[in-house]
C-alpha cells in the first residue's frame, strides 16, 4: 500500500462528493466500508474543515452529497448503523476523548502514535491516510491483545529485555493467528495484507529508533502467504489502450488517454491538471514530473515516462490562444475554468465507443477508472519484476524478503530508476514508442 494514500478535489459541487464508482457493495467487507470512509469520505469532510477523525457526518450531510448509498449498503448488507460502524468500525469515539486504542498501555500508545505523526510530515500524509493507517494499526493492537492477553506490545521487544526474541515473535504470529483464523469476523486477504505491511512499518520505525531492539514481524511475508482474489474492479489491456490512442485524433482526446492510463491521473485530477504543475527542469538522470498539492491515495509527485510530446502538443495548440489560463482541459463555460470530472469521463466513452473497446469488460462499462487501473495494474506487475530481480542481492544479504532490499540496500534514487526501467518498457508496449 502506497503511502501519501492523498488526492486533489476539485472545489466545483462534482469533486466534493465521495466517489462510489465501480463500487460492488455486496462484495464489500467491514473493512472495505472503512476504507471506503477514509478513502471517498473523509478528504470531503477535511475539504470542508470537519475533522473526519472526531465529527461524525450526519445523515443530511450524506444525503447532501449524494451518499447515501453508503450508508444504506453498510445496513443492508452489515446490519450497522453509523454510528456502530463509527464506533466499533473505526474506532473512533465522541470525539471527547482523542481515539479509542485497543489498549491502554500508554508507552504502546505513545509509540504508534509518534510513528504516525512521523508518517505524515515526512511522507506528506493526509489526515485521512493517516487514519487509515491508525484503523489498520488498531485492528492489530486488538488482535495481539486478544491472543497474548496482554495490551502492552514494548516490552517484549525493548533494549536490554531478559527474555528470548522467540516469545516476541511468537506473539506476534499469535496477533496474526487471531485475525487469520480465530476472530468471529472475517477479514480480507487484502485487509490482512495492509495490516501486515503497516505493523512491519511500524517496528521497523521503533528499530530504526532504537527503542526496539528487533523487529518480530520481519518474517510475516513468508509465514503468511494470503492470496487476493481478483480486483473487483477491471482493467484495460494494453490492445486497448493502443486501440484507444489510433482514434485519439486530437491533441486533447489523446492526452487524455496518456493522463489516465499513463500517468495514472484520476479523472478529476485531469480534468483541473494546470501547466503549473509539471516540472520539466530536472537533473539528468531523472524524469519530468506532476505536483499535486495533495492526493487521497498517492504520492504529491507523479514520474512522466511517458507522453511528453503530446503534452507539447497539447499545449503548442492552446497557447495559440491569448486568453488561455494554463489549464489543459478549459472549459469554455461554466463557474471553473477547467471542464469537469463527468465531462472527462463522457469524452473517454466516446473514444472507446469510436475505438469498438467491448461495451462490458468483466462486467464493467468502459470508464476512466478502467483507463487509470491499467496503470496501477501495470506498476504491480513491474514491482513484483524488479523484486523478482533483487533475489539474488536478497539471497546474499541473507534475507528472505526482496522487499528488505528495496528498503535497505538499495538508494531511493536507484531503486526509482529500476522501477521507471521497468515501467517504460511496459507503457512503450501499450502506446508505441511516440516519447
């Protein structure tokens, strides 16, 4: 899971909405619901000054922006109110008395919390993202609680502790034998593998801190091996992607293809992308690149390794005129200078009408959610190829995880340039060689 998991809204009615698209409620978890709040939800509630952490949305504040489907799915299908779901859910309380910890030890408390805040100003984290982070890390503290019968998860791992590092780790597994397989719930492949992700994060945290002297669940990856089903959401192929770019006439039909399937951009973030933006002055071995003030799900930055010349041609053709303000998609009416998110997403029908895409793809009518998962699909399977390829350099460091080397041995500026290696390749194959 990314981190700055963090996106730019609009400030017109359309981007202040939570977005439902392609959501299967009757396939979604308690913990899908709860990623569902603090991914749609709460950047809303935070684009309003409410802190989505400790003032509970009404009801007329769901129906006020078109959500209530949300609230009517998690009754339907959980039999939970929202307030329980606020409560036991989130864990989240009145507000009154900060949040509601699976423990009381206030060494435990004080350690989780100071590697959130550590989280968000270095990584740039949303107040929601962070959240999220917290509702995963609580789901774990509860789990070691209930296995060990204990809520104090530092002193078994503290500097200078007598007893043997096997009941650390012991105590651990145990955490993860109680969300596996002993809880009255039962939880994700995928929920179980962020839990996972962010309690390695978190001791590491404490290692790199030296308030631990080990970290207990560095052996997670190999002990538990949860398999994801299949998205619920489908992906474009890269056949469709290039059948997409041959009738992708003008220059702004075919930078909005490269902004999707590309970069990676929402559609709301392509609707409102300004020239402003992009910053093409970097040092040799490095690429052009997207800022975002902030984004629900993802980095502040975004890498362009792709589609550069339309880009210039995109704009070679607005600035022929005078009274163009920089935005790449203006709308000629309208209260924003920019066209809107319904109007990015009935253009891509157009194309992939005009392109013969299929009218279902897995069920799912060609959207640019489709468009934009081809990227995110595609940055998976390059992640899993250039782990595939730290093996060995794994193997001699004596570690089982690839992942550790990505972390530890090799600098950020080599492991991104391993990473865009691999990714260029791939999107070179989906849109012909055109950069």
């Amino acid at each position: 899971m990314s981190r700055s998991d963090v996106e730019q809204e609009g400030e017109t009615d359309a981007e202040q909405v939570p977005s439902f698209e392609g959501v299967r409620w009757t396939s979604c978890s308690l913990e899908d619901f709860t990623d569902l709040y603090w991914n749609e939800i709460a950047p809303c509630l935070e684009a309003e000054d409410i802190d989505p952490s400790s003032e509970k949305p009404t009801h007329q504040w769901f129906r006020d922006h078109d959500a209530r489907s949300f609230l009517a799915a998690l009754r339907r299908h959980h039999d939970r109110s929202f307030s329980e779901f606020w409560t036991e859910d989130l864990g989240l309380g009145d507000g009154e008395e900060g949040y509601s910890w699976a423990t009381t030890d206030d060494a435990t408390i004080d350690a989780l919390e100071q590697f959130l805040n550590r989280r968000k100003s270095r990584y740039s984290l949303s107040t929601s993202s962070v959240d999220a982070l917290r509702t995963r890390l609580n789901l774990y503290v509860r789990a070691y609680r209930e296995a060990n019968g204990t809520d104090d998860l530092l002193t078994p791992i503290q500097r200078g502790q007598e007893n043997p590092a096997y009941e650390a780790v012991d105590a651990v597994y145990a955490a993860f034998d109680w969300l596996n397989e002993g809880t009255e719930r039962e939880y994700s492949a995928q929920t179980l593998q962020r839990v996972r992700r962010v309690v390695d994060a978190w001791y590491q945290h404490l290692v790199g801190r030296r308030v631990a002297s080990m970290n207990p669940a560095s052996g997670l990856y190999d002990e538990f091996k949860w398999e994801v089903e299949d998205s619920p959401t489908p992906s474009l192929s890269a056949n469709h992607i290039r059948e997409l770019m041959q009738v992708a006439e003008t220059t702004r039909d075919q930078l909005l293809i490269v902004a999707l399937a590309g970069w990676g951009l929402r559609a709301s973030e392509v609707a409102a992308l300004h020239v402003s933006q992009f910053h093409r002055d970097v040092p040799e071995d490095d690429v052009p690149f997207i800022t975002f003030e902030s984004r629900k799900n993802g980095p502040g930055e975004v890498s362009l390794l792709y589609g550069m010349d339309v880009f210039d041609s995109r704009i070679d053709e607005l600035a022929e005129d005078e009274e163009w303000t920089g935005y790449l998609f203006p709308s000629p009416q309208g209260e924003t200078p920019y066209v809107t998110r319904d109007t990015i997403r009935n253009w891509f029908q157009k194309l992939a009408s005009k392109a013969g895409l299929p009218e279902r793809i897995a069920g799912e009518r060609p959207s640019p959610q489709l468009c934009r998962r081809f990227w995110y699909d595609t940055y998976t399977a390059v992640l899993e190829g250039v782990l595939e390829g730290v093996d060995e350099i794994a193997a001699e460091q004596g570690s089982s995880d690839p992942r550790v080397v990505m972390q530890n041995y090799l600098s950020d500026s080599r492991s991104r340039r391993v990473r865009r290696e691999f990714m260029r390749e791939q999107l070179d194959e989906a849109f012909g060689e055109r950069t």
